[in-house]
C-alpha cells in the first residue's frame, strides 16, 4: 500500500526547497505527497526576499480538511514561521495516530531567518509531538540554547539533551560539523546509531534538510523503524545531492537531484 505523506511547510518557489522539495522527496520514495501551507516566500537560489505568512487558522483548516476525508500515514512538519502557527500545527494534529517528523526549519541556506527569534520557544513545548525531530547542528543549539557542537561527542550530548524535550527520536545532522566526512546521528531510548556519509564538494545543496525529512516521513509512513528510516533517507539524500551538478538551476545554492534513481517514480 502506498503510503500518503503529509507535508505541513511553507512554499519555495524556485522549487528547491519547502513544500515543493516535499513532494518531490515524497514522491521519489515511493509516497503520495499532500501539503498543507504555512507560508509562501519570495525566494530563489540566491536568498529569501520576502515572507507572508498563512494565517494560523487557515493552516488549521486545510489540515482538518484532509484529515476529514483522506488516510494520514505520516506527517512532516516544516516551516512554521511563528509562535501562533506552531501551536495551530500542534492542535490540529492532536490525536492523529500517525509518526511525525518534525524539522524544525530556522534559517534559510543562504541565512535568511525563516522562524522567529519568539517562535523557539514555543516549538520547543511542542517538541513532544515528534515522532522524529531532524535538527542540524545549529537548529539543535539555538533549541536547546547552548553553542552549536563542535565534536561528536557533543553532538551526542545534544542529541541526548534533544531527546529530554519529548520526541521519540532524534536525527542530529552533522554536516556542519568541521570533518572531511558528513555523519548524521540518531538518538533514542535505547541508545546511539551513527550513520556515516560522504561529503560531496559541491553548493547544490538548497532544500536538503527538507528533502531528508520528507523522505524519513515516507519510510516511517511505510512502517519502517527510525533508525531504518533515517539511513534510507539518508542515502537518498547522498544520491540526490551527487547528482546535483546534472540540474542547471539558479546562480547561487542550487537544489538537489530528486528524481536521480527515478525508474518509475519509485525509489527501490
């Protein structure tokens, strides 16, 4: 059975990242994706030159309309841009029996802060609703308000440190990490996996948080474990961002290669 992903994201035009890298993400391992808006950005592969946010309500509305009428198997959670539409995310997906990935979207590649210095907080009271919380390495610091890990053994410590705020789970990136690899890490209650990665000399890497929580949202929506999950997402993500340079898109960070492995439009 195909499973069907929700996405609650805000939209990149340029279709590198947010919703559009969603469903693409989704639809490229295997899912059928459906979105519900938090916001729309004016923005390329250069930077983000404007956001309007969806009021909270409407971002309520569309989740409850799809909720009344189609089977959720799992929920990715990202942009939320305020305090307001992360509690509005939050009570319309109250008693929803379904994983949720929550990554929690901070600042744009190119800087561009895309949540509210004021909406940290709240997002992190709502940290209890993740199935699986997919913070990089300053996300991770700016939640648990510390400096941003400059070791493995401090990305454990914050993963660890993550993991008391209420997920189930955590997928700590690593790429920001000063390494000549890129280790990604997963914490949960029974321990640490480290899943290592290469580290491509490449900036096509606009959308990659996005597309990696997409695609843990679709292995998790197939039933998969987390710790499955993640390596799965992870590895696609590694293949989509070495096929990159196949894409001529924009003159700044440009996306990754979604459908690299497409043979039909599912992802083995």
């Amino acid at each position: 059975m195909i499973p069907n992903i929700l996405s609650v994201a805000g939209s990149d035009p340029s279709g590198g990242a947010g919703i559009q890298a969603d469903i693409k993400a989704i639809s490229a391992c295997g899912g059928y994706a459906m979105a519900a808006l938090t916001a729309l950005t004016a923005q390329n592969t250069c930077g983000v030159a404007g956001v309007h946010l969806v009021p909270p309500d409407f971002v309520a509305a569309q989740i409850a309309a799809i909720r009344a009428d189609i089977r959720i198997d799992a929920v990715k959670i990202g942009m939320l841009g305020d305090a307001a539409i992360v509690r509005a995310v939050a009570a319309a997906l109250e008693g929803l029996d379904a994983p949720v990935v929550l990554d929690p979207v901070m600042v744009a590649k190119g800087g561009d802060r895309l949540l509210r210095a004021d909406a940290v907080a709240a997002l992190r009271d709502h940290l209890s609703l993740a199935t699986v919380v997919t913070p990089n390495l300053p996300e991770a610091a700016d939640l648990l308000g510390v400096g941003m890990a400059a070791t493995r053994a401090e990305m454990e410590a914050q993963a660890r440190a993550l993991l008391q705020l209420g997920p189930r789970a955590v997928l700590l990136k690593g790429g920001h990490l000063d390494a000549p690899d890129c280790p990604d890490l997963v914490a949960w209650s029974d321990g640490l996996t480290w899943l290592p990665g290469p580290r491509h000399a490449t900036r096509r890497t606009h959308g990659t948080g996005c597309t990696l929580s997409s695609a843990l949202a679709t292995g998790l929506g197939y039933g998969m474990p987390p710790v499955a999950a993640a390596a799965r997402a992870k590895a696609y993500v590694a293949a989509a961002i070495g096929a990159a340079d196949a894409l001529t898109v924009g003159h700044g960070q440009g996306p990754v290669h979604h459908f690299h492995a497409d043979r039909g439009g599912v992802l083995a």
